[in-house]
C-alpha cells in the first residue's frame, strides 16, 4: 500500500516525503534529506495542531497535507492548484482508509534504539570488531563487514583519522543507518604511532530524521564515549561499560526532546495561508 501511495505522490512532485505524527519518517524523495528532513520535522511540530484530516496547508512552495489522524504527507513544489486538489482528493479517496487502519495506533514518542554499538579498530591484519553491545543477533561476518566498512572512510586519507569526525553512512544489507565516529587511539607500537579507530552505531534507517535533528547532543554522547573507550584501551580493561553508556544516552533521545524553534513558528504563521477542505 506504501508504494503504490508513495508512487502516486511521485506523479505529483518529485520531492516529497511521509511523516508520522510521531517524528517517524515513512519515505521520502528528498535527495538532500539531512537538510530537508530536519526542516520538515520541524515544520511537523509547529503545525500539527493547526491542520485537521483530510486538509492541506500551503506555505509558499510547502504543501503539507493530513490525510489521516497519523500521516503527513509534505510536497515540494510550485503546483498548479486545480492539478493539486485533484491529485491530492485522489490520494484521500485511494489510501485514506488503509492508511488509517494501519497506522491507527502508533507509539506517541519515537525513540532512538541502536540496533548495534560496535567499537572497531585497524589493526595489524586489518579491520576488527574489538567490541560490541546489542540486542540482536549479528554474525561475525557481519561484524567484520560493518567494521570494513567503517574503517574504509579512510582508505583516501594517507594520515588516517588524524582529526574526529562523524558521519552518516548507509548499510544497506542491515536495513540500517549507520553514525559513524572515527578517531585515533596512540599506541607507540602501532604503525605510525597510533591505531584508526571507529565507534559504528547502526538504527533503523527510518530514524535518520531524527538522528540528523539530534546531531549536536549525539556527538557529545559519542565524543564521551570515545574518551571513555581510549581511557579504558590505556588501562587494558574491557569496553563494554564505555558502549553500553552510550546505547543508554542514545536511548534517552526521542522526538519529544527537540525543541520548538520560535522564529520558525512565526515565520510559517505568517506563510500559511487559509486551510483548504478537500
């Protein structure tokens, strides 16, 4: 039902995106989705209130329409309002009722579960999973994979991860988005006086709205982290305090906790125009 619903909205427009009431991003076409999404999160929580079902909510390019007590849809573009009501009377009258039954009762905060914490290092032969926290179950194939995979970021830098950095990367055969965080841990008898190092956290690809939204206070708790993961790698005792904490930190992130941006509120006010009954 998704996909035909998400292909009809691409007859539309090509950007758009479908959003939960709770944060949860369903699907999206934008291309720049760090930018747009957290854009759109926010803009979903300035508004929510002010648009009944079965309405839409026009400002300036921003369509933003309720098709049910639960699912936003937002359309990007300069539309032809006739085309517009028509296509989206459309998307009421086809998916309305299906949409309503399958996302009639949905969790109200949408909270960051890692699926997998895992702490990885290149060392003599090569990439290895050194540690690990989850409640799933991963092989060690796929350990080694995701730990390739994270420690190859490097592979074009010739002083490896000399600077901290963070980043998003997909793991498409995990159905999962990957924060990585890469830095350095010295160690006089690695090559060059210091071992690359990665904390790898995988959650459900359909947080990434939220991750993006968050990224400020999810460095700082993977910043913690790495400190607590160097000072115990000194100290040759085990990791799994250092990666349990941040899995519990990462938790404590929901959707309820970003805040309301007032300049933003003022501003869509001022843009949105008179709600349209379809």
């Amino acid at each position: 039902m998704i996909s035909a619903l998400t292909k009809q909205i691409s007859r539309i427009a090509d950007q758009w995106a479908c959003i939960l009431s709770n944060g949860h991003v369903v699907s999206s076409s934008f291309k720049d989705e760090k930018k747009n999404l957290i854009k759109l999160i926010k803009i979903l929580r300035v508004v929510i209130n002010e648009i009944e079902v079965g309405s839409v909510m026009i400002a300036r390019d921003l369509i933003i329409f309720r098709i049910s007590f639960n699912f936003f849809v937002f359309i990007k573009g300069d539309l032809d309002k006739n085309r517009l009501k028509d296509a989206l009377s459309s998307l009421k009258k086809n998916y309305q009722q299906a949409i309503e039954k399958q996302f009639e009762n949905i969790s109200s905060v949408e909270v960051i579960e890692p699926r997998l914490v895992l702490f990885s290092m290149g060392l003599g032969e090569g990439p290895e999973p050194v540690a690990q926290v989850t409640n799933e179950s991963y092989s060690s194939e796929q350990l080694l994979k995701v730990s390739m995979k994270t420690l190859l970021l490097l592979s074009v830098e010739s002083q490896g991860a000399m600077k901290s950095m963070i980043s998003f990367q997909p793991y498409v055969e995990l159905d999962s988005l990957g924060i990585v965080h890469l830095f350095q841990i010295e160690d006089k008898e690695a090559r060059g006086g210091a071992y690359d190092s990665a904390i790898t956290v995988l959650v459900d690809y359909n947080l990434r709205a939220i991750i993006y939204d968050n990224y400020a206070k999810i460095e700082s708790y993977l910043t913690q982290a790495r400190k607590h993961l160097v000072k115990e790698y000194n100290g040759k005792k085990g990791y799994d305090s250092a990666l349990t904490a941040l899995k519990e930190n990462l938790k404590s992130i929901t959707y309820e906790t970003v805040e309301k941006n007032e300049d933003l509120k003022a501003e869509m006010m001022r843009q949105i125009k008179k709600l349209a009954q379809l």
